[in-house]
C-alpha cells in the first residue's frame, strides 16, 4: 500500500506532509501532457529536399548577375556568338574603365545617390506618420482619406507626366535633382504597409498611456511608435531606395545626359549603329554594384529587423 493510499487527516499529520501527499492538480496533469508530445523542445532541421530547392532557388536568382559579369568581361564579338560564352573573359578592367568614362557614371552615381536616399527617407518618415495616423488616431474622414490613398495605387503614373512636366518647368526644376526628388516624396504603398504594420504591432494600450502622461501625438510618435516601427521602417528605406536607384522613365523625361542618374546614363552606352554589348553589360554591372554593397553592409540588420518584428507581431 502506498503512501497516496492512506487517508491523513489534517488534525493527525503535520500540514506539510499533509501538501506533500496531495495528488498533483488536473492543471499539472495536462501541462505535462503537453510536453510529452515527441516534437515538443526539438530542433527541427531541414531535409535534402529542402536543400536541393534552396541551391536551385539561389542560382537562379544569381544566374543574372553572373552572366552580366561573364558579358562584361569578354568583348562584343564573344558575346553574340552562338553558344554564348559561360565563363568569364579578361577584359572585366578595360570594359568596366571604359564604360565608367564613356558614361560619366561618376556624376551620375552621385546623382542617384542623392535622388534615391532624399526619397528613401522621406518615404519613411512620411509614410511612418500617415500610418500611424490612419491606423491609431481618431478623425473625421479616416476611412475616406485612406480610400482615397489606396485608390491613387490603381491610377497609372503615365496619366500625370504631362501636368507634372509642366509644373516642373514652371517652378524652374527641369533638368535638375528637385524635378525627380519632390513628386515622389511619399508613396501609397508605403503608407498603407506601414498602416497595416502599426495596427497589428502598437497596441492601443500603449498610446493611450502616453496620453495619460501628457504626452502630445508628436511625442508618442517620437518615444513608442518610432521604436516600435523600427523593422518595417528598415524594410521601407531598402526597398524604395532600390525602386528610385533604378527608376528610368521619369528622370529620363525631366533630366538631360548633362546631369543623369545612373539608368539615364546607360543610355549613353547603347547609342550608336553598333551597340556593344559588352561595354552594356560592364555598365549595368557598375550601376548595380552600390546596391549590393548597401545589401552587404545593411543586410544582416535587415533580416535581422524583420524577425524582431514577427517575434513582437
């Protein structure tokens, strides 16, 4: 006969033998229930499969600029032959040399830069406010404003060249910096990413906490929603900053190849009868190697950003 077995009556035995007999709750019952699952505390680790589709998915996406390299480094003969070449060449130095000079991709990386980090920014900070607005602040009109700004997503940006380009001349921008930087200062698509990132991840508990300690909507957006919105406002600047690095057909309209940005500049390298593709493909392989150190030294903090967001989501 066990010691559970025996009946103990409190005035008999001490109390502590008395909470040392007791039969453990229903509550502990199903808490250990739960932790003899076989998969509970296991690290799960990924299969061949799962490696053989991650290798394939890595070369394809690196296949591209792999080639550009291999384009760049031979010479225009090499490359329209038929079967085109595979391995790279040794003239990577003299094409990349050449097309930096015949370009001027000096300037016009200068000129990038300030475009696409001037609108990066001021991206983020805009669209930042305006979703926290929409997503914690109470006015009048909100559904509608924020209607009204998804509904500028479905207008083709085409139609508003024409007026655009005006006011551009009008306000004496054309062929200058301001003409490209000003009319995409904030996006529709940033605002309502960020919207639906702060309406998940700031409670209301927080702002209204802020409101308690006097705090103005500024200061709330400065000291809670600021930290919050870290990742998302990370994810935002990278990829608006790749989207204004490469964007042609509005600079390409309001800039000359007096003062170009890096795409505008390429054009100078396909003009002629003869295109060489080479000096092409030395010159793309140019405009795109900022963006891969920007990935390189911003990367890990990057991804790193986007997994401290799930976690707190």
């Amino acid at each position: 006969m066990t010691t559970d077995s025996i009946p103990v009556r409190a005035t008999d035995a001490d109390p502590g033998t008395v909470r040392k007999t007791r039969k453990a709750t229903p509550s502990g019952e199903r808490h250990r229930r739960l932790f003899r699952h076989p998969g509970a505390g296991r690290q799960h680790h990924a299969g061949p499969v799962a490696y053989i589709l991650l290798g394939l998915a890595a070369l394809v996406s690196l296949f591209p600029l792999y080639w550009t390299m291999v384009a760049a480094s031979t010479d225009n003969t090499r490359v329209t032959q038929t079967p085109p070449p595979f391995l790279p060449g040794p003239h990577l130095l003299d094409n990349l040399g050449k097309a930096w000079q015949d370009a001027a991709l000096g300037k016009a990386m200068l000129n990038s830069l300030i475009v696409a980090g001037a609108i990066a920014l001021s991206t983020v900070l805009f669209a930042t406010l305006a979703g926290f607005a929409f997503a914690k602040l109470r006015f009048k009109g909100r559904n509608i404003l924020l209607m009204l700004v998804i509904g500028t997503m479905m207008v083709p940006p085409q139609l508003g060249v024409v007026p655009l380009f005006m006011m551009m001349t009008e306000l004496g921008w054309g062929q200058k910096l301001p003409a490209v930087i000003f009319p995409t200062l904030v996006s529709a698509v940033g605002v309502f990413f960020m919207r639906q990132y702060l309406s998940e991840a700031l409670p209301d508990e927080l702002v209204e906490a802020g409101r308690v300690d006097g705090a103005h909507s500024l200061r709330i957006f400065w000291s809670i929603v600021l930290p919050i919105a870290r990742p998302p406002m990370a994810v935002l600047f990278m990829i608006t900053f790749v989207h204004a690095w490469n964007d042609f057909f509005w600079p390409f309209i309001v800039l000359d190849m007096t003062n170009p940005t890096v795409p505008v500049a390429l054009t100078q390298l396909s003009a002629g009868y003869v295109r060489d593709q080479s000096l092409i493909m030395a010159g793309a392989l140019l405009g795109t190697l900022p963006l891969l150190a920007l990935f390189v030294v911003f990367g890990r903090q990057i991804v790193g950003g986007i997994m401290q967001g799930a976690v707190k989501g």
